[in-house]
C-alpha cells in the first residue's frame, strides 16, 4: 500500500517537473533569452565570432571559404532573431548597409 502512494507519488512530482521544464523553456524562447541570460541573437553572433577566428586558422582555401560561410550564416540569423524579438523593424537597413 505505501510502495503503491509513493509510486503515484514520484509520478506526479516527475510530471510536475516535466511541466515545470517546459513551461520555462517556452518563456525564455519568447522572450530571447538563452539559460545564461543572453540573447539568443547574442549567442548566433558569438558563434559568427568563432567562426572567423577558425577561419583565420583554417589550413587551406576549402576550410577558410566553409568557416566564412558559416560566419555570414550565423550574422544572418542574428540579425533575423534581433527581428523576431522586436529590436529592429522590418525597414531597418541591415548591420553591414549602416557603416556604408
């Protein structure tokens, strides 16, 4: 009988949990913010930063050429996060077209 109300017990509370995770990652997803309290566009350009630093490391023209691709891709989506949460409209002109 006790094992049986522990057993339910311990399943709520992990279902409980469970809710409980979800519902968190919901709000920081709708809100832009990563579990370390950054900005998920914050983050993309982080990675945009690594990956020009492999570039300049790369051994090669193939391995420069791909890690500046995924430089360029990661400031896109960085700029289209920065969009999703309401901190440029759709009018602005983009990060590279400003300094011009």
């Amino acid at each position: 009988m006790i094992l049986d109300i522990l057993v339910v017990l311990f399943f709520v509370l992990g279902f409980a949990l469970i809710l409980w995770i979800i519902v968190e990652q919901r709000r920081d997803v709708l809100h832009g913010l990563s579990k370390r309290g950054m900005k998920q566009s914050d983050l993309y350009r982080q990675n945009a930063e690594n990956c020009m630093l492999m570039a300049e490391a790369a051994q090669g023209k193939p391995a420069y050429n791909r890690y500046k691709l995924m430089e360029l891709a990661w400031l896109a989506l960085a700029e289209e996060q920065d969009w999703l949460d309401g901190e440029r409209s759709t009018v602005d002109p983009p990060e590279k077209a400003k300094g011009k």
